[in-house]
C-alpha cells in the first residue's frame, strides 16, 4: 500500500472546523514531519536509557519479584523486546500514513465517546511515570546540589519541583526539543553508564555472581511473568506509537521501521537491566540514584552520573510520558497544547512519587505495572484486528474528525471486548498484558462479526450514541 500522507489531510481546515479540536491533533502532512530515522533510533534510546528499567532491573534481586538468574532475565528482556517492536511496528502504521495521533486512531475501535475511557487508560499511567522519573531525577539533582554545596542544602522535593519546571517550560516546545534532548541523553547517558558498568565489574564480580550470575533461577512462571513486567513497561508507550510515527519523516518501510525500535530499545533494556541488577547485587538498595552514591566512592564522579541521570529522567518524560497525555487532555477539554502540557506536568505532582521510589514499594511497583497492562493489552488488539483484519487498512480520516459522523457515539462491542480481556487478565495477573492481548482481541472479532454483524454502519463498526 502506498502512502500519500497529503492525500489523508488535504481538507485540514474542515477537520478543524468540524471538531474544534487543536491543530495539534490534526493530521501531520509530510512538510510538518521532522524527525529522521537516526532521530528516531536516539529517541528510543533516550527514552529506554532510564531510571524506570533500571529499578525493574534491581527488583529482580531486591524484592524477589521474579527468582531469575543473569542469563534467565536477558532472555526473558530479548523476548519481550521482539513483541515489543513488532507490535510497535504494527500499531504505528496508521499514525505513519495519516498522521494522525493515537487519541483520534481510538475513535476508529471505540467510537468518539467511548475513546475517552481508553485514552484516559493511557494518560493516568504517563502521568504516574512522569511523576516517578521526575522524582528519580529530583533526587539526582539534590545529590548534585549537596555536593556543589558542601553538604549545606539536601532538599529532595525541592529539587523536585525545580526539575518539574524546566520539563514543563521544555515540553513548550513539542517533539523540536524532543530531538535534541533525545539525541544529547542517549550519547552521555550511555557512555556515563558504561563507565558505571566497569566500576562494578571490576570492584564488585564477586557479590554479583553470587547473587545473580550463579543463582539457580527459574524457567516456569517468574520467568514468563518478567516477560510481561518488561512488556507492561512499553504497553503504554506501542499503544500511543501513532504519537511518534506521525513525527517520522515518510518513505520508510515497515520493515525498516521495526528496526527502529528493536534496536534502540535492545541496546537501552540491555544496559539498563544489567546495571540495575548489578547495583542491587552490590548494595542491596532498589533506589539506583543512592546505589550508585555507593558504588561510585568519589564525589565528582558521583556528580558527573548524578546529573546524567537528571538528563536520563528528562529524557524518558520527553518521549513517553509528556506528549500522550497532554493529547489526551487536548482532546477531552479542547485546549490548546501548551495549556494542556502545563498541567500535564502539574499533575505529575499528584501521584506521590516519593512513595513509589522507596525500596518497600518495588514490588507495588511491579504489580502497578501489571495490573495497567491488563488494560492496555485488550485495547492494542482492538486497535489491531480492526486497522488490519476487518477494515484491511483502509480507513477514512476525515470521518474520524466529525463529530456526527458514522464514528460518533461508542462502539459498545470495543467496550465489552475491553472489559472481557481485562478481566480474563485479572485470572492471572502475572500474565496480564498477553492474556488480556488474546482474549480482548479475540472477543473483539467475534462481537463485530457476529453479535453486531446487521449493524447498519459500514465495514462492521457498530456505533451507538
């Protein structure tokens, strides 16, 4: 199928006139898009790259969340990144022909009423690791001020707020600041992390291979259930890949742009777990920032990684956690995106990251992750079996933007298929996101061509208002 970007969006006026949406949700012709496949590659690494993957990392050893050994917990992390660009490379491939962002794909499935549940599905879990990272990042930048000053300031949330305050004042600028902090975090923050890396090879190999290089590991349920903690990590992000694929420049392949994820996150999720579980191996501790203050024993060392890992939580908010629900609270309220991005960051504040950061609250964490998955799962498969199965990917655009248009209303079938994968997901939490995949999409299916199929609307898409 050829892509003829500017052919989807030649009466953008109208879409806006129709909707009233802001022009940042309409349609991205091929003159708006501005990053390149090499951008793109730095993006992924930036945002993977990240205190978040570290911490699920030191849980392995912390918390017993799952009872793997080093080679058990790669091959789990090298699974799940293979589904995780796959199902990548498959949800982005509207947004990469139209244009258009996630919030507007959801009406395809969910009607215009029935996205704003599945949005919001995955605006609140943005919003809590925006909050989390921030605080991550908070806490860096305090270690940095303690040691500019001498030790006379040590205020954590203060740090925080500071930190809260430029990520607002940059998320200003959409994805033009997002290409130069995602290329400036990738480079420094791998090289500051490789250097972390030796450190711990060479002075601590014999605690590490103690307590996770030689343990005996399982292959049964907690190996399986890392594989989808791994995957609950990106469920939010391959949801809403439309958001980053409008962005990318046309003329790519499928194919090629599969590789574009695979291996971006392959080289950050590799990092990032091996010295996340390293440091927890050396210090028992799950909160990386202070693990490494231990194992880094020299003050502007700990300084120069301290404020990578301040570029690091940036970074990661940037990509995943900033620009999908400013999206979502564009759509629901119709404000313009930089009110919108103003009070995403303002409600980051709200999900107490400082509770979820202790040590006590990694394997909460976890659970927090799996649980949202059960969600989201079912919600990618609708996307999935109506974009490629029943509409065989054709989609009319311009019908997404009108508000009395066959996509008004709610699909009661993409809501019933939703409730039925999550709570098929819930039988077995740890399973959560691929249970609920299977499940939610195959009940989808079944209810568009069966309960509803006398459906007075088009191509089987069932619409009540």
């Amino acid at each position: 199928m050829s892509t003829n970007i500017n052919s989807y969006v030649s009466e953008e006026t109208q879409i806006q006139h129709d909707t009233g949406v802001d022009e940042s949700l309409n349609p991205k012709t091929e003159d708006g898009r501005t990053v390149r496949p090499l951008d793109y590659i730095f993006m992924w690494v930036g945002d993977g790259v990240n205190l978040g993957n570290m911490t699920l990392g030191a849980s392995i050893i912390v918390a017993g969340i799952a009872t793997l050994n080093i080679f058990q917990t790669f091959a789990a992390a090298i699974m799940a990144i293979g589904i995780i660009s796959t199902v990548f490379a498959l949800n982005d491939r509207l947004g990469y022909r139209t244009g258009i962002p996630y919030v507007v794909q959801l009406r395809m499935s969910f009607g215009l009423k029935g996205s704003v549940i599945s949005s919001l599905m995955r605006g609140v879990p943005a919003i809590v690791w925006y909050g989390f990272q921030s605080w991550i990042g908070g806490t860096a930048l305090n270690e940095i001020v303690k040691i500019i000053t001498g030790g006379a300031f040590d205020h954590v949330a203060i740090c925080f707020v500071v930190l809260q305050l430029v990520q607002i004042g940059l998320s200003l600028y959409g994805f033009h600041a997002i290409k130069w902090v995602e290329t400036l975090a990738s480079i420094v923050i791998v090289l500051a992390l490789l250097y972390v890396f030796g450190v711990l090879l060479t002075s601590y190999s014999d605690v590490i291979a103690v307590k996770w290089v030689h343990a005996e590991g399982s292959w049964g349920l907690p190996f399986f259930a890392l594989i989808m903690m791994f995957m609950g990590n990106y469920a939010a992000i391959f949801l809403s890949a439309a958001d980053y694929s409008r962005e990318l420049k046309s003329g790519i392949s499928d194919a090629k742009r599969g590789f574009l994820y695979f291996l971006p996150i392959l080289i950050a999720y590799g990092l990032t777990l091996a010295i996340g579980g390293m440091l927890a191996s050396a210090t028992g501790i799950n909160n990386p920032v202070k693990a490494f203050a231990i194992v880094v024993d020299n003050s502007y060392i700990t300084l120069f990684v301290s404020a990578f890992i301040v570029l690091g939580a940036v970074a990661v908010n940037m990509v995943a956690n900033i620009i999908p629900p400013t999206y979502v609270i564009t759509l629901l309220t119709k404000m313009k995106y930089k009110p919108a991005v103003t009070i995403t960051g303002l409600l980051a504040f709200c999900s107490f990251p400082w509770v979820l950061v202790q040590d006590s609250s990694a394997k909460g964490l976890g659970i927090f992750i799996l649980i949202y998955s059960a969600f989201l799962g079912p919600i990618v498969s609708i996307l999935l079996v109506e974009y490629y199965i029943l509409r065989k990917q054709k989609v009319n655009v311009a019908d997404l933007y009108k508000e009395d248009g066959p996509f008004a209303g709610y699909n009661p079938a993409a809501v019933l298929a939703l409730i039925i994968g999550a709570g098929a997901a819930f039988i077995k939490v740890e399973l959560a996101w691929i249970i609920g995949v299977f499940v939610g999409g195959i009940a989808y299916f079944l209810l568009m061509k069966f309960a509803f199929k006398d459906s007075k609307f088009k191509k089987g898409t069932i619409f009540e208002k």
